[in-house]
C-alpha cells in the first residue's frame, strides 16, 4: 500500500492516474506549459470547459502541486496559474499521448 497525501493507493500509476485525471487538467497543463496564464484565457484556450470545473480542476492542481496561483494585489484583482516543477516534469506524460494518438491513431494535429 502507498500513502501519498493522506490517502492509500495500491500502486504509483494509480496515484498518477488520480493527479492528472479529469476531463480539463490534462490540457491545462498542456496550455501552461507555454508559460503563465491567467483564468480568462485558460477559459478560452481550454474550449468547452464550464467556470466551476475549470476552478474545482486548477484548485486539485494547485491543491496537488502541479501548478501555482499568484494573485496581485490590484483592482481589480489579476490571478495567474503557472506550473511548478513538479507540473513542469510531468509534460513528457502529456507528450507522449500527443505522440501516441498522433502516430497510433492517425490524429492530425490540431488547427
């Protein structure tokens, strides 16, 4: 059994499999990997996304480690999210099924 913040899992992939799970927080790590984004263009660059999950996913990340809120004290308030080392080191993942869905599925990418 492995205990990682406060709750068991049976093994690592599980653990990796419950940080990055969820519709969203795969492309909003993928989107802030090309640097700091603030909540309105997350909303924008991640299409379909409601308001409540987009806060309830970036607050598991931060919650988790991946990424980091900065706010600034202006009127009105400015929020930015950025990846932290541990968000950062978890892109190869992210690369990897863009590679594979890419090569194995015959997946164009995007415009």
């Amino acid at each position: 059994m492995i205990e990682w913040k406060g709750k068991a899992y049976h093994c690592p992939v599980e653990v990796t499999m419950d940080i990055l799970s969820g519709k969203w927080k795969s492309l909003m790590l993928w989107h802030l990997n090309d640097g700091t984004k603030r909540y309105k263009e997350l909303e924008r660059i991640v299409p379909g996304v409601s308001q409540k999950m987009l806060t309830q996913q970036l607050r598991e990340l931060e919650r988790d480690g991946l990424v980091i809120r900065t706010v600034y004290p202006e009127i009105p308030p400015r929020v930015e999210y950025a990846l932290t080392e541990l968000g950062r080191s978890a892109f190869p993942i992210l690369e990897m099924m863009h590679a594979w869905a890419r090569d194995k599925l015959g997946l164009p990418e995007p415009d």
